[in-house]
C-alpha cells in the first residue's frame, strides 16, 4: 500500500467491496451479501472489511432490500414540500422580524421628536407662532402653559413615561 494513503483511507478502500455488493444487491432485489467483517484497529477504531483483519473480527450478514421507487418518489415530495415550507416559514418570520425592528425604531423616532419639543416648549422663555406673512403672533401665559402641556402628554404618549 503506498505511503501517501491516510489511514482513514485505507478503512474506506476496505469498505468498496461491501459497497459494491450493497449497491449491487440492490439493483438485483433483496439478497444476502457476503458476510462483513467488523474489528477494531490498534488505535480503537471500528474497521469494516469483506475479509477479517483480525482474529476476534465478528462477521454480520447484511440484508439488502431493494426500495419501492413509489415510496422513495413519494418521500423525495414530501422532502421538497417540507424544504419549501420551511424555507416559507422562514421568509415570513424574517419579514416579521423585519416589520418589528422598524416599528419599534418608529416609535423611538417618535419619542425623540416628541421629547425634544417638549424640552424645547419647557425651556423656551415665550411661545409664538406665525401669521401667513411670517410675523410672530406670541401666545399669553396661560396659552403657553397649556401648549407645553400638551406637549409634556404628547411626549409621555410617545415615550410611554
């Protein structure tokens, strides 16, 4: 055996001529393989051979069935469905998630708005607005108190405190 193959190697290239005959057998129908050889190395792996490598090697017989082509098209479906499902779930928990994060930066958007015309209204020393010439019209004491209280609710509506 040439000194490049790793050991892994080696324990698959004994497993071929099982593989063979499983696939073989199964092409055919159901059939008894020759028997199979499972030991342990040195190093305490399992080793599966068609010939025992070692003398406690214990051999098993593998029954072979061949599948109903229904049943593997049916489960092959069934498999698509299921991936397709999935993958439909997924797409709308992420769109979900989506929607959730941009509602709840909404909301902070809002807060901030509404918490910086509150504190503006606050330390603001007088209120005004504008005419539609873009004259300041001020409001009385009494107006402005009752402008930045309702700026003051605006903003616990929005903030939530």
């Amino acid at each position: 055996m040439p000194a490049l193959l790793s050991r892994d190697c080696v324990r698959l290239g004994a497993l071929a001529p099982v593989l063979t005959l499983l696939i073989a057998g199964a092409a055919v129908g159901p059939s008894r393989a020759d028997g199979i050889y499972k030991s342990t190395d040195a190093e305490g792996h399992v080793v599966y051979s068609d010939r025992p490598s070692a003398a406690d090697a214990q051999k098993t017989v593998v029954d072979v069935d061949r599948p109903d082509p229904k049943e593997v098209a049916r489960n092959a479906r069934d498999q698509q469905i299921l991936k397709a499902e999935d993958l439909q779930r997924k797409r709308e928990q992420s769109a979900a998630e989506r929607k959730q994060a941009q509602a709840e930066h909404d909301k902070q958007v809002q807060c901030e708005a509404a918490r910086n015309r509150y504190f503006a209204m606050k330390e603001a020393r007088r209120l005004f607005d504008r005419d539609t010439d873009g004259n300041r019209i001020y409001y009385s004491d009494t107006d402005a108190n009752a402008r930045r209280e309702e700026a003051r609710q605006a903003m616990t509506a929005a903030c939530g405190s």
